[in-house]
C-alpha cells in the first residue's frame, strides 16, 4: 500500500486546480482531499499496527471525510451525542463507536444511553458524578473511566487537556472508581487518558510520561478488579503547520508508546483527531482590500475568525500562499492578512512575505482540514463557508455555503 509522504505542503497543492474550484464554488471554500486522508490513515495504520485506531471526529465530521476514515476500519471517538449520531449516520459500527462524555448534558446522556442499548457503544466517564448518572438511567453497555494523567501536553494552554481538573478523574482515585464500577455491575472495559494536542518529537517525553503512568494504572486496576480489554492513551499526534518544521516521526511516538506501556495484558488504542484531516484540507479566500499602512500591508481577505479560529484562539500559525496567476512576477510585501469580522483578533497571519497582492487575488491557507470548519461561527451574522470533497479528479460539495437565512431561520420573533 503507498502511504504517501510524511507531510503535504501547501506548495503541493495545484494552484490552477484551486483557482478553478474557487470560481466554481466562490469563497470562502473548505476542499478536502479525500486520497491525503487515506495515506494519513494509512500511516498511521502501518506505524501503529498493534494498537487500535480510532479517529477523533471533533476535528471534522463533514461526511465524506467521517465515510473515508470508517472505510479505513478504523473506529470513531466521540465528544457529544451529536457526534456520535454523525459516526452512526456515517456508518460507524457501534461496537467502535466512544463516547467520551465530559461534563455532558442530560440530553447527551439521554441519547446515548438509548443508542448504547441498540449499537453497543461505549461510554468513557471522567467523574464519578456521570456514572450515577448512567445508573440511574438503567445503563448496561460497555464502560470505559477516563483519568486524568497529571501531565499536559500541546502547542497551546488552550490545548492542554492532561493536568487540566476538568478532564477525567485524578489518577490515584481511578483504582477505587473501577471498583466501585464493577461493583455496582457495570461492564468494565477499558482505561482512557489523553494528554492534549500537538505532540511533536520535542513533545515526545511527555507523551511517554502519560503512556507510563497509564501502563501502571492498568496493573494497579486490573489486579483490582480482573482484565480490562483495552487502555487509551489518547490523540494530541502533531503535525508540521510551518513549512520548515519537520513531520512527526509515527515511527518513533509508536515505539515510545510500547516502551512505555510494558506488559500490560490489555490492547494500547490511540485516537488521534488532526493527523487523520489536518493536511488534507486547505481553506480558500479571496482578498477584497489592500491597505498599505506604515507598519505592514494589510490583506483584506473573505475568510476571518468564523470561518478558521485557530489563529485567533490559539495563536496558530497556518501557512498562506498567494494563488495569483503571476505571483512570481510580483515583489514579495510582508502583509498582515485579515478578515472581515470587528475584532481586533480576527487576522489569519501576520508578518507574511506575500507578492504583492492584489484585490480578488485568491489566497490558500494550509492545513486547515482539522477544527477548520468544525469550530466555525456565525458572529457578525457571517454565514459559514462550502466545503468540497476532492475524489481523483473529480469534485464535489459536501457542505453548502450557509445563507443568512440559514441563520435568522431559527428565530421564532415576529412582531
Ligand atoms: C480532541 C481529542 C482527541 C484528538 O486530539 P487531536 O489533537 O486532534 O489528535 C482525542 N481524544 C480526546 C478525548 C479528545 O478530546
């Protein structure tokens, strides 16, 4: 099987085949390369071949993505009722469906706890509090406790879900909890932690410091109460968002994980969300504005904050290339490019040597397949974006642009 290489930059993307997407479906425009998901999953498949895989979907549930990773055989991780409807719908074996409730609504629980009964899903708890929750509704399916490790990792505080207190139940009070489970009759199947998001090789200790720990809580609960099936470690794989940084080494964090882990008599899963879509999607805008200031060029583009927050909420870099047909003929300006939304946050990247831009340029802006479109908004009433799916070379519209009546149509006001 070809796996594709380790990263795909955004040079790699064909310019005039993006041009040609952007007239066709305006923008701003999501494309998703389903084949770069493929070889993503396909190198995870290969460096990871021992463990179980499951795709974080929070980090994009447009269905063509979801079908292309459960085609894979991979199972899907969950972080809301509402998701783990969409790995239903997109044809997600129930039996490799978790749901992994933090703080979850009644609602939530309602949902699952009826869908578990049918689909055999299973529920990961991060307090002792959701388990009296799911007991009261009668729940019989598979269980799963959530700890929290103690150690964080992630390019960002934001990020950093390990030694966060919201996240699962303190490590040393996971032993009685598992007790306490399987006392009260419920089916308990497996460990779970995640560190936060963004491993790099830099990164590496802390992930083993997590796999570490886990491995020894596994031992401590599994001579407690008897086998578990399974122990996850979590997602947080990184990948490369400057153009200079170089990719993860799978290779490498898989073999860190076994080390880690030992001998423990339970299967090692992994859940990674963004090593599955990041480089596979790109986000397409055009530039409406040039204003040259005195301290930088600002790029006035369609895209802002709504339709890609990370830059805003986590300082995120995403690399931007300019798709102007004659770009090489243009003298580079070191621009600010910024969107369209009254916030002073709203700026997708700045210090950028563009070549001179141009109104109705079209700009690209790179590894924006994962929490992309997943976490866009309709502030300032802004509708969201497209999205298509690449397929060879065929496209087609996976998620159309939201219209402002899209929006008001949920008010029920009327004077
Ligand atoms: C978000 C999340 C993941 C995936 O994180 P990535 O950084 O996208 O790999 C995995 N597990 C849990 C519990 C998560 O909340």
């Amino acid at each position: 099987m070809t796996t594709g290489s380790a990263v795909r930059r955004l040079s790699a993307w064909d310019a005039e085949r993006l041009r040609g997407l952007a007239e066709e479906y305006e923008t701003p425009l999501y494309v998703y390369d389903l084949e770069r998901v493929r070889d993503n999953a396909a190198r995870l498949q290969s460096a990871f071949d021992e463990e179980e895989i499951s795709y974080a979907i929070k980090a994009n549930t447009t269905r063509p993505v979801l079908s292309t990773i459960e085609a894979t055989g991979v199972g899907a991780e969950c972080a809301s009722a509402g998701e783990v409807e969409r790995a239903l719908a997109a044809g997600f074996d129930g039996a490799d469906v978790r749901y992994t409730a933090v703080n979850p609504p009644a609602r939530d629980l309602d949902y699952v706890v009826d869908t578990a009964a049918d689909e055999d899903l299973i529920v990961t708890v991060g307090a002792a509090d959701t388990l009296d929750q799911l007991a009261e509704r009668g729940f019989s399916g598979r269980l799963c406790i959530r700890a929290n490790p103690g150690v964080g990792a992630g390019h960002h505080e934001k990020v950093s879900t390990g030694a966060a207190p919201k996240f699962g139940v303190p490590l040393d009070r996971v032993p009685d909890l598992a007790a306490e489970a399987v006392d009260r009759g419920f089916d308990l199947v497996g460990l779970h932690a995640h560190a936060g998001s963004g491993i790099s090789g830099g990164d590496l200790e802390a992930h083993r410091e997590l796999v570490a720990r886990m491995g020894e809580l596994s031992r401590t609960v599994i001579a407690d109460v008897g086998n578990i099936e399974f122990v996850n470690v979590g997602g947080g794989l990184g990948v490369p968002y400057r153009e200079d940084q170089a990719p993860l080494d799978l290779d490498a964090v898989a073999a860190a994980t076994r080390d880690a882990f030992g001998d423990v008599d339970a299967r090692l899963g992994i859940e990674p969300g963004r090593y599955f879509v990041a480089d596979a999607g790109v986000l397409l805008t055009r530039v409406n504005t040039v204003k040259p200031t005195p301290e930088t060029t600002v790029v006035g583009v369609d895209a802002g904050m709504t339709t890609l927050v990370r830059p805003a909420m986590y300082d995120s870099y995403h690399a931007i290339r300019s798709l102007a047909a004659d770009a090489r003929t243009r003298e580079p300006v070191s621009a600010t490019v910024a969107g369209p939304i009254c916030e002073t946050a709203d700026v997708l990247g700045e210090d950028r040597s563009l070549p001179d831009p141009e109104r109705d340029d079209l700009l690209v802006v790179g590894n924006a397949g994962a929490y992309g479109y997943e976490m866009s908004s309709n502030y300032n009433s802004r509708p969201r974006p497209a999205a298509v799916a690449l397929e060879g070379d065929e496209a087609r519209l996976a998620v159309r642009r939201e219209a402002v009546a899209d929006i008001t149509g949920l008010e029920t006001w009327s004077e």
